[in-house]
C-alpha cells in the first residue's frame, strides 16, 4: 500500500513508469499493480523532478516600484535603488513578500531555492527575514541562504565583518561580489579571502563574479585558482560571470581548463543579464551572456538562475523556472535537440548538483518530489512553458492546474485547441 501512485507518466529521460511514494521517499519505479491511497493518472505527461533555482534574491522580490523603478535599466541604479528600500523595508514587509513569492514558487513546481541575502545594513534585518522565511516553508521548499555583501566585502566599511555575523546566525553559503570592490586588486583579495573562509568554515561558496561587460573582469580565474587551492570543487560556484563574453578568446582558452580542472560550477542568469548587460554598447549589442555551451563541452556543470522577480533589477519574472531556461536557450543558441533537453537538466538534475542536494531525482530513495506537466516531453515542457497539473513535495500533493487547453468559437474549426503535439 503506497501513500501516493503516479501513472504511466512519461519521465524526463522517455521511460514510461508509475512511480510509488510512501511517506518522505520515492519507494518503487515501474509498472505497478498494488494499492494507494491516491492514484495520479499521468499517461502521456511528463513526470519530473522538482525545479530547483541556485540563484535568486529573496530579500528583494517582489518590491518593483519601491520606492520607485529602476528608470536607466542598469545593474548600477538597481544596486542603488535597493539601497534605500532595504533601509526602510521592515522585516515583517520582507517575510510577507518572500512567503508570497515562495507560494508562485510551489505552484510552478519550484521546490528548492538558493537566495543571496544582503548583509550591508548594520541591522542584518533581510538575513533575520530570510531565516524567518527558511523556517516557515521548509515543510514543503528547501531554502539555502548566501551572505551577500552587496555593497563590497571591502568597500563597504562592515561589509567583512558583517558577513561573518550573518554566517554566525545560521546563513548556510559564503558569497561576494569582487567587481563591485573598488579595484581589481581588492576584488581579488575579497576571492582569496571569501574562498579561505568557506573552506575553514566547511561551507559552499557562491560569488557574483564579473556580472559586467568589461572583458578585463578576471575574477574567475582567482576563484577557479583558489577553488583548486582548497578543493572546494563543485562546492564553489560563480554567478553570472558575464564578462566572459567579451573576453579574448585566446585567453578564454586557457581560463575555461583552469575552471574545469576546479571542479567550480557555473551560474548564468538569462532574464537578468539579457536586460542589464549591454546597455553601454551602441550597435552591435552584446547579448550579456557568459559561455554556457563551451564550459558544458569541457564538462562543467552550468546551471541557469533566475536572479530576480518584479525588483529593482527586473519587472517581470513568475517564479518559472522554464522561463528561465527558455530564456537561456535563446541568448547562448541552444536549438540542437540535444542542447534543449539540456537545457531543462539544467533547471532541474544540474541545479540541483549545485545545491549540493541529496535525493533529488526519481529514483528508488530519492525525496518524494516531483512535477507532473501538461507536455510528452521536456523540449514541449520548454516550448510551451506547460502547466503544473500537479506538485508534490515531501509526499504531500502541494499544488494543482488546469490545462493549458482553449476553447474556440470558429465556424468549421475543432471545439478546443491544442498547443501539445507530444504525448
Ligand atoms: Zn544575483
């Protein structure tokens, strides 16, 4: 007697299976005759993993417009807008947006969440939020926090210190932001210094790292170099890293083996970085996006992020992981088969990788999460940013939609329209 069966849905690699749930675990995978307290007819749906996002700012969400818009578009006026609304935002503003941010993550099937958590202000009220939040949802989303000092580990005149009473207060992953410290030297110093305390303090760490379009931003090669030194590997990873795409390909092509060889994992944020990067450039634009598919060749695990919802960096954003990947399919041109399968991985199973989380995945043992999908497959889940017929997390069926079928009203024409064509 399972507690949950999901029938005959189609799972992210073809297999069809039914896949059996008792309490917290995945307990059988394939065809399946006993009994359940609930059967999930999925036949011709795609069954998969939760989504899991390692990128995103939590503290921030849902405050577009507060306490006005970002009107030049760039990362520099976000930076600076957020640095009056945290002085004025409450914690109990902070926990209230977070929650309902966490609500359109579980409906889109969003069930684990890496958020950076700026630690400038003295008063740390975004971390005691945060903590606040991670405590809240953790029944049904895995939440991993980052101490972010947003205005520079350095430049700021507690940034150091404050990132080490963030981690004394329980903040699980050690962050930075080396191109915003005032010269190259002290951002590579903020690297080596960031990199030694995570390896000390046993913790992940996760910098913003050249998230500009000066190809002469170099901070991945101190972090690769000093994630080598510790043997941090996948461990550490590097956000956004931008500048790579306007970089010297001569150089890039001693810089991408250096990476490898780290094991560090990377983490491109399409939506985010398609709208604040280039916008110095007159004509040809640059497309503000590092090499996903050249460090993919050479075996790094790369992820995509979702950064930002309704912020002062961006205005838009739904908690949708497949906007996100779709997104990233776009700007680095992964069309081949292949690379848009790749691409939903990336969201999912790569993600998860760099979360570091155990029992993600559908196997025998794993957690018992998943997603079913209106689509037959993960390129149509893609293509149509398909609706989450049903999220189940920890065991429990978390979240539920409607199809995302029409009815149409023309002469000679069929009664309901379709977008599926798989499954
Ligand atoms: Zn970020």
């Amino acid at each position: 007697m399972f507690d949950l069966i999901v029938k005959g849905g189609t799972l992210p690699d073809g297999q069809v299976a039914d896949i059996g749930l008792q309490g917290d675990k995945i307990a059988a995978v394939g065809k399946l005759e006993a009994e359940a307290r609930r059967v999930i007819d999925a036949t011709g749906d795609l069954v998969s993993p939760p989504f899991v996002d390692p990128h995103f700012h939590m503290d921030a969400t849902l405050s577009y417009g507060l306490p006005r818009v970002n009107a030049s578009g760039t990362l520099l006026e976000g930076i600076s807008l957020w640095g009056e609304l945290r002085d004025i935002a409450t914690v109990e503003d902070m926990v209230a947006r977070a929650l309902r941010y966490c609500d359109w993550a579980v409906s889109m099937g969003l069930l684990a969440i890496r958020t950076h958590v700026d630690t400038t202000p003295d008063h740390l009220r975004g971390v005691t939020a945060m903590l606040e939040v991670k405590r809240q949802v953790a029944p049904y989303l895995d939440l991993q926090l980052v101490a972010f000092p947003q205005d520079g580990l350095y430049r700021s005149p507690t940034g150091r210190a404050n990132v080490l009473r963030a981690l004394d207060m329980g903040v699980d992953v050690v962050g930075g932001i080396p191109h915003f410290e005032r010269t190259m030297e002290e951002g590579a110093a903020s690297v080596r210094d960031m990199a030694r305390l995570a390896a000390e303090r046993g913790l992940m760490l996760d910098l913003h790292c050249d998230e500009t379009d000066d190809p002469h931003s170099r901070h991945v090669e101190t972090l690769a170099a000093e994630v080598t030194r510790h043997g941090l590997g996948a461990r550490a990873a590097g956000s956004h890293l931008t500048s790579m795409h306007s970089m010297d390909n001569y150089y890039v092509s001693k810089l991408l083996p250096l990476i490898a060889e780290s094991g560090m994992c990377a983490i491109p944020n399409p939506l985010i970085n398609i709208t604040l990067q280039g916008r110095h450039d007159s004509f040809p634009k640059r497309r503000g996006l590092t090499r996903v598919k050249e460090m993919q060749a050479l075996g790094i695990t790369v992820g995509w992020g979702q950064d930002c919802v309704l912020d002062p960096w961006y205005s838009l954003g739904t908690a949708d992981m497949l906007d996100v990947a779709f997104m990233g399919l776009h700007v680095a041109q992964m069309t081949h088969p292949e690379e848009m399968a790749r691409c939903f991985r990336m969201v999912t199973e790569d993600n998860a990788r760099i979360m570091g989380l155990a029992g993600h995945g559908l196997k025998v043992g794993d957690q018992a999460s998943l997603v079913i999908l209106d689509a037959g497959d993960p390129v149509e889940a893609l293509r149509l940013r398909a609706a989450r017929l049903f999220v189940v997390s920890k065991g429990r069926v978390v979240a539920e939609a409607a199809r995302g079928d029409a009815r149409l009203d023309l002469p000679g024409r069929g009664g309901m329209v379709r977008r599926r064509v798989k499954g």
